[in-house]
C-alpha cells in the first residue's frame, strides 16, 4: 500500500495530545503535513510544545473589542489575548504556531 503524501496540507486533530489522537498526529506529520491540534489535556502542553507543535486559540470577541457593561469579563479576555500574542512572539522562532480563531 502506497503512503499518501500530504505535503502542504494542514490536517485538524482533535484530542491530539495522546492516544489515538497523537499517533494521528504523528502519522499525518510523517506523511508532510502540518498539524493543528486540539486538546484540553493542559499537562500535555509542554511535551507539545518541544515536538513543535501549533497552539490554537479559541478567543473571544471581548479580547479586541470591548463590550458596554462587561468591563470585568472583556479586560479579562484582552489579557488572555495578550497572553497568547507575547506566546507567539516567543515560540515562533521554536517552531511553534500560536493561531488565533
């Protein structure tokens, strides 16, 4: 049976950080393609991390916009959106993408 090559793919896993879903991962690497993952397992971030892996981040429109009456809830938001933007300045160079949707 013949591999199938997935260069310049970008393939979606959800529940990548172990199990079924990291040898996914790792089949569809190993085919050339770039992985998003998804998980909530957050112990799990840092053996990502140093396989150069993607962090995505679900962020809310409170982040870059405020919202009338929600001060509390949308300067929350905007930290955590100022968060992840240092934490890509800081792994892009290591490989990792921090992507925003």
């Amino acid at each position: 049976m013949t591999k199938r090559s997935f260069a310049n793919k970008v393939v979606l896993v959800t529940g990548g950080a172990s199990g079924i879903g990291l040898a996914t991962c790792r089949e569809f690497a190993g085919a050339g393609a770039k992985i998003a993952m998804l998980d909530m397992d957050e112990p799990a971030l840092p053996s990502l991390i140093q396989q150069r892996g993607v962090i995505l981040v679900n962020e809310s429109v409170a982040g870059v916009a405020p919202l009338l009456g929600r001060c509390g809830y949308s300067a929350s938001k905007h930290a955590l959106h100022g968060l992840f933007t240092s934490l890509r300045c800081e792994m892009k160079h290591k490989g990792v993408h921090v992507i925003f949707w």
